[in-house]
C-alpha cells in the first residue's frame, strides 16, 4: 500500500458550512487556492474551483453562500 507524504506546502482548513453549503479550502504554496463546495441538501451539487489569488476566492465564496 502506497502512503502518501505529508507536504509542508499544502494547507488545508477544516470543513466549515456557511449557509447551505458545506465549504473546504486547501492552498498550496500560498499561492494556489482551491475551494470545494457541497450544497448540504443537494449531495450530487458538487463545486471545485481553483484561484490564483484569494480575492477572487474569497469573492467565490461570498457569492456562493448568498444565492
């Protein structure tokens, strides 16, 4: 069985839900940012997007929990 090695490039945040989505965020080298968002009664609604900079992340977001 392969295991993986952790990498002290990668952060990942714990999973918070803000609204009606389940939101986790992982950045790589702080300069890589990718967030996945599932809707919590809508399983099969699944988002994975990546930014370049963490404003428009943080833009994603904000759109995202106020549909």
């Amino acid at each position: 069985m392969m295991r993986a090695k952790p990498s002290p490039d990668l952060i990942s945040f714990v999973l918070v839900r803000r609204g009606e989505w389940l939101l986790k965020v992982s950045v790589y080298k702080n300069k890589y940012i990718m967030v996945v968002a599932q809707h919590v009664f809508d399983m099969e609604h699944t988002i994975i997007q990546f930014f370049l900079d963490q404003n428009r992340a943080a833009d994603f977001i904000e759109q995202l929990v106020e549909e």
